[in-house]
C-alpha cells in the first residue's frame, strides 16, 4: 500500500525495457533488420532500382563514406599488419574455397549448389571496411584487405570454378574494371580528401551515419531479390555453416593480434562479398545458381552489423572496467 502523499512508479516491462536497451546498444543492427523486413515486403520498387545499377552506386558511396573516416596515418601502420594481412588473403584463396565447397555438400547437386559454392571464391565484403570501423579496428588493414582479396579472385577464381563445376565461363577483365569503378576509385577519392581537407568529429559522425545508412538500403535492395521457398532450407543451411566456420577461421588467424587488428580480421574474413559471388556463381552455371547469394547478403550484413556492435561495445566495458591491482 502507497505512503500517503507519494506516488506509486509505474511498473516498467521487462521484455520492453530489454528491447529498448538492445536497440540502444545495437543502432546499425536494428536499421539492418528494418530495412530487411521492407526489402522482403515491397519488392518491386526496390527490385527495379537493383536491376538499374542500384547495388553498384550504394557500394560505391560505401566505400567513399568509411575512406573518410581512416586516418592517414592507419596507412602508415599498414605495413606493420602485413603478417595478419597474409593469412587472410592466403585462407581466402584456399582454405574459405574448401570450406563452401564442404558445406555445399548440404544442397542437392545443382545450380544452387554450384551457388554455395561461388561464396567461398569471393573477395571480402565491401561492407566489411565500414563494419570494421564501426567496431573500432583497423579500418585501413580492412582495406587493404579488400583490394588484395579482389585482385586475388581475378586472378584464381575463374580456374577454381573450373575445377569444383567442370566449366567455367568467368571473364576476370569485366570483374576487375567494375571493381575499379565501385571499389579502387572511391577508395582512393576517400583517402585523398581526408588526407588534404581537415575531418572534424562532426564530418566523421556524418560519414559513419552515412555509411550505416548505405549499408541499410543496400540489406532492403538485396532483400529484394530474395523469394524464399521450402528448398532454400538447405541452402541456408550450408550458408550458416560457410558463415560459422569462416567467423572461425578469422577469430584464429587474428587470435595473436592486438584488438583492433583483430577485429578487421574477423570481420574481412568472414564476410564475402555476395553481389561478386553472385556474379560468377551466374558465369559458371547461369542465373538460377545466383539465387542462394541475396539470402546469404542477408545473413552476412546482419552478421557484419551484429558483430560491430558486440565488439564495440565490449572495447567499451573494458575502459570502463577499473583494473584491481
């Protein structure tokens, strides 16, 4: 019974207060999910606009965004990351290629199949630079990265294909002038711009928000294109399977290394990039085997954007932790 004269709190409810709570702790997770649910929804609209350059134009102006936010003198330490920078590239080429492979096993021999198994030759997510910042690691060996990885499935893509599907009709030269366009030139403009005109806090603020936004609208274009059905449950099956091992794969080659390195690690790693996937699970065994990668775009950006905000906010807990003597 109240004290005369007081007023009784209202009785918060805990299942709200812990939505509230994760939503705060998980901002870019929450866009990412939304943006998913209308992508599912409204598919024509959103369809079109992929299939006018849509995806190609949001990635470039990803790549421009989270350039602004590295500073010049993370390229400086690059050189110094150049052993984790190896191992990465060296297990995109050999050991996240037998790893599809073995999970595509999951799935009826097929185009969708032959789809599972595009993951593993891809190169790492475009996304995975603007993740990894937002975590707080090396955006720059993030990069870097994401430059060597590409030259990497121009160069051993097209034969690796050849082998796992018998055929293989992938054109390297087409790969790499569109990864020019999306990739290596707003990379470049970013860098160039931060390292001539002075970032505020502010301006970095605004490219981190763009960047989260991109990453948003690209989950609803690519959701689009997804049409779910009682066979694709094996698809995701192989897909989570790809997923899990290459997270592990990237906590063990950036397990000696400091935090922020580590954290670019993980997240280049196990994060591949499903629009080149797509386009060469399309070369070698037509449009059908294309399918499984907007699932899997799915599943990799809401793991990428999962994965920022856990990291973020345990480098956060640690600060605040005092350390007992």
């Amino acid at each position: 019974m109240p004290v005369p004269g007081t007023t009784r709190e209202p009785r918060l409810n805990p299942v709200r207060t812990r939505l509230r709570q994760t939503i705060a702790g998980f901002p870019e997770l929450t866009v990412v999910l939304v943006a998913a649910a209308i992508g599912l929804s409204v598919q024509s609209p959103l369809a079109w606009l992929d299939g006018h350059q849509g995806i190609n134009t949001l990635l470039a102006i990803l790549v421009f965004a989270t350039a602004i936010t590295i500073e010049p003198a993370a390229l400086g330490r690059l050189p110094a990351t150049w052993r984790p920078l190896g191992g990465v590239l060296v297990a995109g080429m050999t050991v996240l290629p037998a790893l599809s492979w073995a999970a595509s096993r999951v799935v009826t021999a097929g185009s969708l199949r032959n789809g599972v198994l595009a993951v593993g030759l891809a190169p790492c997510e475009i996304a995975s630079v603007a993740t990894t910042a937002m975590a707080g690691g090396e955006a720059a060996l993030a990069a870097g990265v994401l430059v060597g990885s590409t030259v990497a499935t121009v160069a051993v893509a097209g034969p690796i294909l050849s082998l796992e599907v018998g055929h293989a009709g992938v054109h390297p030269g087409h790969i790499a002038a569109n990864l020019a366009l999306v990739v290596v030139l707003p990379l470049v403009v970013g860098l160039l711009v931060r390292s001539v005109v002075p970032v505020g806090p502010r301006a970095e603020r605004a490219a981190g928000t763009t960047a989260t936004l991109t990453v948003a609208a690209l989950m609803a274009l690519i959701a689009a294109e997804v049409h779910l059905s009682v066979r694709y449950l094996a698809v995701a099956g192989a897909l989570v399977i790809f997923l899990v091992g290459s997270a592990g794969l990237g906590k063990l080659i950036g397990a000696r290394s400091g935090q922020p390195v580590a954290t670019a690690v993980l997240l280049t790693t196990s994060m591949r990039d499903f629009a080149i996937a797509a386009g060469l699970a399309t070369a070698a065994s037509g449009t059908t085997a294309a399918a499984p990668l907007g699932l899997y775009g799915i599943f990799v950006l809401v793991w990428g954007m999962a994965a920022a905000g856990m990291l973020r906010r345990r480098d956060a807990t640690t600060v605040r932790t005092p350390v007992v003597r």
